[in-house]
C-alpha cells in the first residue's frame, strides 16, 4: 500500500468470504459488484470514499472532521480530492470479512446512504464543475441516493398508463416485490429461492437506504445511529446470532491463508 501512497490516500480492498446462506451469498455478490466499481473509478481518476477498516492518508491531508459526521472515510478523502489528489485502490491490500445478515445490512445502509446526504451539505462542490469527476459521481452516487424515490415514482406513474402497459408494468413489478414477501417462507431448496433471495436483498439495501434519506432529513443522525446502535431489538438478535457463528480468530486466519492460497 505504502509503494502507491504518492498520491496522497490509498484504500485497501474489501474481501467477503463465502456466505452460508442465500441471502448471504446475495450481499458478498453487491459487495463484489461494489469492488468492481471501486476499481474502475481509481483507473480513471479517484474513488470518491475509502474502504473505512483499511486506507493510508497523509498527515498534512487530515482535516478536522466534524461530530456529527457519519463517513469520515469519505469526508477525510474528499477533502484532500478538492485540493487536486487522487484516492486509488491498491488490489494487492486486502481486508477479510465474513458476510453479513440482511438484517445488519439494512443498518449499514441507512448509515451509509445518511452520510452521502450529510456529504452533499459538506461538499456541495461535488455537484458543480469544481468536481472533475462529475459524470462519475452523478451516476454512481447520486443514482443510488435516488433509486428508493425513483422505484416509488415507478410504481405510482404505472397506474397512469394505458392499458395494456399498465397491467404490464404493474404486474412485473408485484411479482418481484411478491418473490421478496414471501422468501422468508420459501425453503432453502425451493426451486425459486434464488430469484426470491436476491429480490428481497435488493429490497432490504433499497429500504435501508430510503430509512437514511428520512433519518438525515428528520434530524441529521439521531434517527440513523438509533437504528444501527442496536434500538431495535431483532436487528440486535441478529447480529448477536451472527457473531455467535463466527470462528474462532484461528480458524479466521486459517480460511484466509487457503483462500489466498
């Protein structure tokens, strides 16, 4: 990481280890798509937040970070971006975790999508010509913090068409929020469980960040961190179950070193 570090800030990669369920398997695939982005966006220019568990920043680039600030490992960066350095990925350096419930996603996506809003009041630069990446960040950021309003005003514009569109576009989007209600019910070897898990993940991240557009509009990050400092008592159940699989640190590192193998 260290040999790339002439650019300012450098952030590790991410890698999520196989999951043991559909739904797990389902968010290590977002994860792995999410990687991908990362990397396209450091061979172009800079990604626009560091992986949070695992980058390198210069000392002169730090900057004050306020309390209430949600993604300091986009703050941090973004500072140093507006003052002409890059954030690049080095692929060689690489963190390892197990994936997580959907449960706990949903918490980390409200909190995620929550600082991208607190991110736009910090850098309004972002949005305007002072941002040499403004393509990028408009159809990779600022889509996803709009894709919850705009499948709401995809539903609500298909009841104005004329038919035979409407019962079209209606019914394809019923069928694919009906496979996300009932996957909780479908068995593991049921023959759509694979479609109706990776309805219901996509709808979970979807809602998750629609929950972090009203906590950051309501009153900035109350709402959000109540949400991920465990208020709810099944999302805490969750996480305690998914900690209570985890392996020992041995056995972690063991999985690593044959994965890496």
């Amino acid at each position: 990481m260290l040999r790339r570090f002439r650019g300012g800030r450098v952030s590790g990669e991410l890698i999520i280890r196989k999951g043991a369920s559909h739904g797990e398997e389902d968010l290590g695939l977002y994860r792995r798509y999410e990687n991908w982005i990362r990397n396209q966006l450091s061979d172009v220019d800079s990604i626009f937040g560091a992986l949070g568990s695992f980058y390198a920043l210069r000392r002169e680039l730090a900057v004050p970070i306020p309390p209430d600030q949600l993604l300091d490992d986009m703050y941090l960066p973004l500072a140093a971006f507006f003052r002409g350095h890059r954030l690049i990925v080095e692929p060689r350096a690489l963190a390892f975790d197990y994936p997580t419930s959907r449960g706990t996603e949903f918490a980390r996506k409200a909190r995620t999508l929550a600082g991208n809003y607190q991110i736009l009041r910090s850098y309004p630069a972002l949005l305007g010509p002072a941002n040499r990446m403004w393509f990028h960040f408009a159809s990779y950021k600022l889509g996803r913090l709009m894709l919850p309003w705009v499948l709401v005003v995809l539903f609500a514009s298909s009841c104005f068409l004329p038919a035979p569109w409407r019962w079209f576009l209606l019914g394809g989007q019923a069928i694919f929020y009906g496979l996300a209600a009932v996957d909780p019910l479908l068995p593991a070897r049921f023959p759509l469980k694979r479609l109706s898990s990776l309805a219901r993940t996509f709808c979970v991240v979807d809602v998750g960040g629609g929950v972090g557009a009203v906590g950051i509009l309501r009153s900035s990050a109350k709402l959000v961190e109540g949400i991920e400092g465990g208020s709810s008592s099944l999302l805490m159940e969750q996480m305690a179950t998914q900690i209570s699989r985890q392996p020992s640190r041995a056995q972690f590192l063991a999985d690593v070193g044959a994965e890496s193998a």
